[in-house]
C-alpha cells in the first residue's frame, strides 16, 4: 500500500509539471517549479526501499525527462530570478509529454505487483549460520509413514525467496522436506531474523543485472556471473556438510531420510549444480544425493571469448606507434565479447534442465549450453520445457514481478494461466520419482548380473525405497527432451 502511495504522489508531482503552462491560475506558483525533481527524488526512493521495481523504470526516465526540460527553470527558482519559460514549450510539447505521463503511468499501475509480499510461516522453521550471513527456512512436510526425502534449493540471486517461496510450499505438500537458503549482501533481497528484506544498494544490483542479462554475450558480466556460480558452488558444499555436523540442521522433521538428498537451483545456482554433479569427487563425497535440477540456468562458466591479441611489433616510427597505441586503448574500452563454448559439464548425476520453450527454436543462443549438457550427460539427463514458458515464469516471478514475464515471454501461445510454483514443484516431483526408478533400475540390473556371475554385490533389499512423494499427471503441457543414459524404458513417466 505504502508503495501505491508514493507512486501516486509522484505521478500528482509529474501531472503538475505537465499541466501547468495550460492553467494561468498555475502561473503565479514557482514553487510548482520543483514539481519533477521531486517526483524524481520520490521514484528513486521506491528502489533502495522497496527493491528492484521493473514497473517504475519508465515513470522514472519520464521523471528525468522532465528534469531536464525544466533545468533552465530550476536554476532561476534557485537564485531567485524570474523565469516563465515553462510556458514557452508550445503546446505540441505538452501534448507528447502528456502522452509520454499516460503511457508511463500504464506501465507502473498495471504491471504493480497484486498483493504484498509476506512469506509463506506454516510448518517452516527459520535458521541461521555464519553469523547470520545464511538465512535458512526448512519446510516440512505433513507425517508420513515413508520417508520424505530432502531438497535443498537454491533461489534466484534476484528475487530470494520472494520468487521461489510457493515453490517450496508446494514441494513441501507434495512429500518433500525443503531446506531454502539466501545468503546476505548477495540475495535481492535477503532478510534478518526480524522478517525484515536487506536489500542490495545500488552498485550490487548493477554487478547482478550486468551479469544476468550481459553474462551469455560479454565477457566482463560473463565473469561476474561466474563469480555467483562460485559462490553457490562453495555455499551448497558447506550445506551439505552441515547436514552431519551442525546440531541444528541435525533436528530436521523427524521423517527425514537425509540419505536421500535432491538438489534444485535457479539461475547461476543451477549452473553450479550442473557443474557439481559432473565432478566425481563431489559425487563421491556426497552420495546421498540422487539428481539435480537446474532451473533457466545457462551455464556461464562454459562461456568463452577470444584471446588477447598479440602485442604489436615496434613500430617503424613514432607517429605509428601512437595509432597502433590509439587502436588497442579503443579496443579495450569496447566490451569484449562471448564467441565460443569451451568444457561443457558431463554430469555423473541425473539432471532434470527447465527452461523457456524458447528452447525449441533457439538452438545456438541462450540454450546451447543446456543442449550440450544433455547430450553428454553420463547419467540419467532431461530437458523439460512448459509450452509458453518465459524465463522467468518458474517461480512466482509472474506475480511479484509480472513485467518479466510480460516482456520476456516463451515462444509459444498456450492460452492459459498456468499456477506456475504448482507446474514447477510438479515437474521437480515427477523427474524425483523418475530418477529413483531409475536408479533402481540401475540396481535390479547390476543385481541380475552379478547373480549370473555367482558374486552378488547388491543385495535385493532396498532396491526401491518407500518415499513420500506425490505424482502430479502433467498432460501434453510439457515439451520433453531426453539425453544421457536411461535403465527404464518410458522416460515419458514424467509427465504421468
């Protein structure tokens, strides 16, 4: 409410502006004068309080407009002089800034997130590690008389857990116990232990917009988005040892099978799954972890461009050395940018990648490194894309953010209003029992095997666990790719 506030009093500043040169009774007022400099000032508070608002950008540039176009009058009003050349901007200014207000001020209150933003409390826990540099929140699943296995999940660094909350609410019904973490002055936003959102100043919002939407084709964003990758690489590391050795994350709901361990992970903690479950060491030291699922998560850190030229000879005179000089200092101000893909992961766990259905035409671009990693996937692997899908409509990014996914849509029309945290915990459930049953596949295989050689190796017992998982039945809403090595026949499970 409070938002809907300010941004109605500056709309009031800006609407001032614009009429004033139309009403004489507004003539005599100079103080009318500041009317878009406060209006500005007001749109750029929303952000350092109320977080990254999309929807405000345009009402802001408006605001600057006006600014500037009332500069002349700002310096008159500020050493006292008299200035009316407000009213000598004709009315052909008027009429298009007025129409500029009008569109601008569409964009804000229509695409304005519906509801305030409050996390979900029923059966979630609150912990925090590292000096409360690590804010946890485990979900728990209602009592059942199988085990629930765990899920760990990595929200969007842009986002936190305002975007993935109904996420983990809706694994949580469906059998899972859900462990979400964000991690402070790196999450947008993170939160303290009073519920209160600590969000990113400005230059931390630009390093994390620069490399989310310049990280797939420069190579400066491109390093910034390796440095979250890294991060989330070492944070689900420490995650998962924590699990044995801190007391607190011990005591997690009773039915908890800690043995049995999924990880999901949007954006670069996706990739950083990705990269973890082709390590053998990784694999090898976390065996409780049965597959991954990489969420819209192109890896970043298989991203390469070209290398730095060779130094020139000396040049033959003074005056050629100088331009030689000139050339290389303007092609190190032009950003460098992403050529080639170089060390795509070849995962040893099964892997479950949802994207954009953009997927299904852009082959080469934003995709191509998912794309490689299916196919070179050691293990089980499968790409599964909702018909219509944006980037960012796997969360409730749709309803926190709406102009994302208005303006980054899929590729394809589908006509209908998808309950997208209910579409993605689904699809996250079905492709956990998929990988169990593939793996016990696996097991029944090596298990007949060694029968027939009179040396078994596994035992009969435990070749399907009893979980607590919930199958949702998904229709022909899914495009499905599959890659990697399967011991089941119909991978089309998924969807049933």
């Amino acid at each position: 409410m409070e938002l809907i506030i300010l941004e109605c009093f500056a709309a009031l500043f800006l609407f001032l502006s614009i009429i004033r040169p139309l009403i004489r009774g507004l003539w005599k007022l100079p103080g009318l004068t500041v009317c878009p400099l406060l209006a500005l000032g007001i749109i750029i508070g929303i952000f350092p309080a109320y977080g990254f608002r999309p929807e405000c950008i345009p009402l802001l540039l408006f605001a600057f407009f006006l600014v500037i176009a009332n500069s002349s009058d700002f310096f008159a009003l500020f050493f006292n002089l008299h200035s009316d050349s407000f009213r000598d901007k004709g009315l052909l200014f008027t009429l298009g800034s007025a129409t500029a207000f009008v569109f601008t001020l569409w964009v804000t209150i229509h695409f304005a997130p519906p509801i305030d933003v409050e996390l979900g409390s029923e059966r979630v826990r609150t912990i925090f590690l590292n000096n409360e540099g690590l804010h946890l929140r485990v979900y728990s699943p209602v009592e059942y008389a199988e085990q629930s296995p765990l899920l760990i999940l990595l929200p969007p660094a842009a986002g936190s857990f305002i975007v993935c909350d109904e996420v983990c609410s809706a694994l949580r019904d469906r059998g899972f116990t859900v462990l979400a973490y964000s991690r402070l002055n790196f999450d947008s936003p993170s939160f303290d232990q009073n519920g209160q959102p600590i969000r990113l100043n400005v230059s931390g919002l630009y390093r994390l917009g620069n490399a989310i939407s310049r990280g797939l084709s420069h190579t400066k964003a491109n390093a910034g988005g390796r440095e979250l990758e890294e991060v989330r690489k070492q944070d689900i590391v420490f995650l998962l040892r924590e699990l044995s050795e801190n007391n607190t994350l011990i005591q997690l709901p009773g039915n908890t099978d800690k043995n049995m361990i999924f990880l999901a992970g949007y954006g670069a903690g996706g990739a950083a799954l990705t990269i973890l479950a082709a390590q053998e060491s990784f694999s090898a030291a976390f065996p409780q972890v049965q597959g991954i699922v990489a969420i819209e998560a192109p890896l970043l850190s298989s991203l390469k461009g070209d290398p730095p030229p060779e130094p020139p000879p000396a040049a033959p005179d003074p005056i050629t050395a100088l331009f030689r000089q000139l050339g290389i200092l303007i092609r190190r101000m032009s950003p460098e940018k992403i050529t080639h893909i170089s060390g795509t992961p070849r995962p040893v766990l099964p892997v479950l990648f949802i994207i954009s259905d953009r997927v299904i035409n852009d082959r080469n671009g934003r995709y191509a490194t998912i794309l490689q990693t299916l196919a070179s996937s050691r293990n089980a692997a499968l790409l599964a894309a909702v018909h219509g899908a944006g980037p960012f409509d796997y969360s409730a990014s749709p309803t926190y953010y709406p102009l994302y996914s208005f303006l980054f849509r899929g590729a394809g029309q589908t006509g209908q209003n998808y309950n997208w945290p209910e579409l993605t915990a689904a699809l996250i459930t079905n492709f956990a029992i998929l990988a169990l049953e593939n793996s016990a596949a696996l097991r029944q295989d090596r298990q007949e095997f060694s029968a027939e050689t009179g040396d078994p190796e596994f035992p009969a017992e435990n070749i399907q666990p009893k979980i607590s998982l919930t199958k949702t039945a998904l229709g022909n809403a899914v495009y499905l790719e599959q890659g990697g090595i399967w011991h089941i026949t119909n991978v089309q499970t998924i969807l049933q």
